[in-house]
C-alpha cells in the first residue's frame, strides 16, 4: 500500500540508476537467472564457468537485436562474479528514497543491462525518465501536493546514480538534451567519469589470476561485453616508454580487448567529452588502495597504485637520477579518486569508503534523501555530517574455504576502540568476531584473522569510528569441484 508523506517539501520524481553487474538478469527464453541468484550458498568452478559463458554478449546483441536476456529488477543480493568483484545490493538506497518522496510511484528503479553499451544503455534510460516524469505528474497523489502548495510547481527529475550508472546519466542528456531542463539535481556515487584501471584487469584477468575458472572462460566473456569497454580508463593510465599515456586502441587490444569494440568506445570517449551534469552532486571515495596505472609484462598486466608526477603545463617531473617520480594515488578501491569527478562540476564531496559499500553508507543515504529536502549543497551537508574518521578496511577479494584470510586497518588513530565483525550474508547466519591487534612495526595498523566455516559471501564490519566500514568477501568452495 502507498503512503503519503505529506511533511516532504519536495515532490520529485526520482530514479535511481544501479552500478554494472547491479541488476539481475535472466535468459528470456527459458527464465532462468544469469546474474542475481541470491543466496550464494556454494562455490565451484564449474558452476562460474557456466555462468560467466551465458553472460558474453553475442554479435546479435552487439549489433542491437537484444532480447536473449531480460532486466528484471535491481539486485537485491550481493554477487559476485570472479575477475570482476562483487556486486553490492541497492535495498537500502531504494528504501531511504521511497521513504523521501510524496508517493511511492515518485520513486523509479531503472534496472538495465549493464553487458551492453553505456550509449545503448543511456538512451532506454533517457525514455524511461521522461516516461517516469510525465506519469508522476499526471498521478493523483502529485496533483494532491501541488494543489496544497501551488508555489511548488510541477515535479521535476532526481537521479541518484552508482558507479557505471552515472555514466548512463550522463549519456541520456547526451542523446536528449530537452532532459536537463526537467532536472533538479544529479548524484553520482563513485562514479568512474575518467574510467577506472579496474577495467583492465577485467580484461586481462585470465592471465596470473588465482581465481577458481579457467582463464580463458574469463578472457573470453569480458572481452564481449561493451559496457565493459566504456568504463576503461580515460586518463594517463597506461605506463610504457617511460611515460604514462591514456589507452588507445592498440593498447586496449594489448589486454586482451577486441579491436571493434575498442575503436567503438574509444570515439565514444570525444562525443562525450563536453557533456555535463545539471546541479550535480559529486560523491567521491578515497583512502581506500586502488590501481590506478599499469604496464604490460609479456602480455600481463602489472598493476600500480601510483601516477606520475607531472608540471602544471604536463611535462613529467624527474627525481634527481632522471627518472619520473611517483606520486602515490588513491581511491574507494575500484576507482581513482579523481578519475570520479567530472571537470566543471563543483567540490566533490569525499568519504573513505569501498567502491561498493558508498551506495549503503549511512552518510551517503543522508545526502541521498536530503536532496529531497531541498539540502543539495555539498557543503552544507559536509558541516552537517562532520569530518569522517580516515581509516582504511583491507579484506581480500575472496577467500578459500577452510583457509583463514586477514583483515587489516590502516590509518588507525591512537586511542582509537574498533570492534571487527565478519557475518554471512544471503541466507547465511554464521557470525564471527575476530579480534583487531597492533600489527608491530607498523604503527596505525591493526590487524586479524577470519575462518568461515561455510562457502558464501561474508561482509567485514568495523566498527569505532563516525560509521562503519564494510568489505564483502566472498568465501569459495574449490574443493569438491573436481
């Protein structure tokens, strides 16, 4: 049943555009789930191999005619899909905004096929908001608040945007520009404007990975989908010769990529160069450790947390041996602090969390639902929230079942009391309570050790400083499996 908020003084339609692997699929022919299964319970190489081959985008699809695959909601579970991560859940984003707008029919999920092209993608999104807009309008409940506050004036569009999501936003006022004037405010949260290096790895991660698929299998479908392609990065990422460049075709292809593909989203890069975000909030993370260069070994690629130092006009800057210097770089894990914000916008607003547990921080939900309320300055939030607490959660992407994996914090203060909790999630009720101790010789740092007794997904949770700090790590059964 809807409930009418009558106490909101805003009444916009708001959308809400998931990260990539965020919404669950399924093959529309015979209903069975690709992505999105929900309790992940056991792990086996098998069973990843067959997901990741029904995942790779065909040439039908590439070429438009989709349909082999169905959007049927936004993910309601964590996943994960190895070489790529895990993928968050968007329940807590979803329930904080449908509590802040007038109706519930205010409120549009837009779930979508994050294989496909973010131009592909962007267009569907650009109708559905326009769609979105003129039914919330046209609803009784709409009418209701305008009548009692005619100064209000019609609705108008809030986008609250994760990660690959806020791309797609941005492509959507690309292709139709009528859209910006319906807008009252953008958020992008972690957002990769300028790509992230994360991307490659997907591409080339059949190489050197101990992940429990074969490789190959994983070369293969990531080099499919064109998403991924436009998420690469747009930055001098790429170190060779002694210099670091932003990839080009070749050196896509040098990781792995398709040569169509690659020339595909690299002109898409200048089409999009001076498309900008209207009343744009920018959440970025940081202090967490993140690639944010590589190079290539023998056709591998060799990861680094560090760019070059460079002069205000560009020129690299050499140490006193000639060679450049590093500059050591941060992010919220999967993307480059810098690389999340969008040239012209205003100040970012920073907060020291993972890629995937901003969009479920309580701070970001906060601002989230005051853009509602008409709170939509950066800085006036920021005074609100206060300075967050600046320590740094390290979990491993994944770990072995029956093996112990090690969780550490960075950047402790001292007289600083954190708690560590490690829980199953999905349908899982194990709960383990490592203890955090001093890590000698490295002062700031705290440190244990978790081993789950069951395969599953397990979110690291410490607790001691303004809110907490989340890590999921998947838990892997590699044993029966042959």
């Amino acid at each position: 049943m809807r409930r009418r908020n009558p106490g909101r003084r805003l009444h916009d339609a708001v959308v809400i555009v998931p990260g990539i692997m965020g919404s669950e699929l399924r093959d529309a022919e015979t209903g069975r789930t690709l992505w999105g299964v929900g309790k992940l319970l056991a792990y086996t190489a098998r069973a990843h191999t067959e997901r990741l081959r029904q995942l790779a985008v065909t040439e039908d699809e590439r070429a438009g005619r989709t349909g082999r695959v169905e959007v049927t909601g936004l993910l309601e579970s964590a996943e994960l899909l190895p070489g790529f991560g895990s993928a968050h859940p968007y329940s807590a984003m979803v329930a904080e905004m449908r509590h802040s707008v007038v109706d519930s029919a205010a409120l549009l999920p837009f779930p979508y096929d994050w294989r496909l092209s973010v131009e592909h993608n962007g267009a569907l999104l650009a109708a559905a908001a326009r769609r979105h807009l003129d039914a919330w309008r046209a609803h009784p409940e709409h009418r209701r608040y305008v009548e009692a506050d005619p100064e209000a004036g019609p609705a108008r569009l809030v986008f609250v945007a994760h990660s690959m999501g806020g791309l797609l936003v941005r492509e959507a006022l690309r292709l139709d520009r009528t859209l910006r004037d319906d807008i009252r405010a953008v958020m992008t949260v972690g957002t990769p404007f300028n790509g992230s290096v994360k991307a490659v790895l997907m591409l080339n991660a059949g190489k050197g990975l101990p992940l429990p698929v074969p490789a190959a299998a994983l070369r293969q479908v990531a080099s499919t989908m064109p998403g991924l392609y436009d998420l690469l990065p747009d930055y001098r990422a790429y170190e060779v010769d002694g210099d670091m460049r932003v990839p080009g075709v070749e050196d896509i292809v040098a990781v792995g990529g398709r040569r169509d593909l690659a020339k595909a989203a690299v002109d898409r890069r200048a089409d999009r160069a001076g498309t900008t975000l209207p009343e744009h909030v920018t959440i970025v993370g940081m202090g967490q450790r993140t690639w944010t260069s590589y190079r290539l070994a023998d056709g591998t690629a060799v990861f680094g947390r560090y760019l070059f130092k460079r002069s205000n006009d560009g020129r690299l800057l050499p140490d006193a041996e000639g060679r450049p210097q590093r500059d050591p770089r941060t992010g919220d894990g999967t993307v480059y602090q810098y690389a999340a914000q969008l040239p012209g916008t205003v100040r970012p607003v920073h907060f020291y969390h993972e890629h995937g547990s901003l969009i479920r921080a309580r701070s970001v939900l906060d601002m989230a639902s005051g853009l509602m309320h008409g709170l939509r300055h950066p800085e006036e939030r920021g005074a609100m929230l206060g300075d967050e607490t600046a320590f740094e959660l390290c979990a491993p992407e994944w770990s072995a079942l029956g093996e112990p994996f090690a969780i550490e914090v960075d950047g402790v203060g001292r007289g600083a009391d954190l708690e560590c909790r490690v829980r199953g999630v999905n349908g899982l009720d194990e709960m383990l309570t490592p203890v955090l101790r001093p890590v000698p010789g490295r002062p700031g740092v705290l440190a244990a050790s978790c081993t789950p007794g069951r395969p599953g997904m397990y979110e690291v949770e410490v607790t001691g400083g303004d809110e907490p700090k989340r890590r999921l790590v998947p838990v892997l059964d590699t044993v029966h499996d042959g």
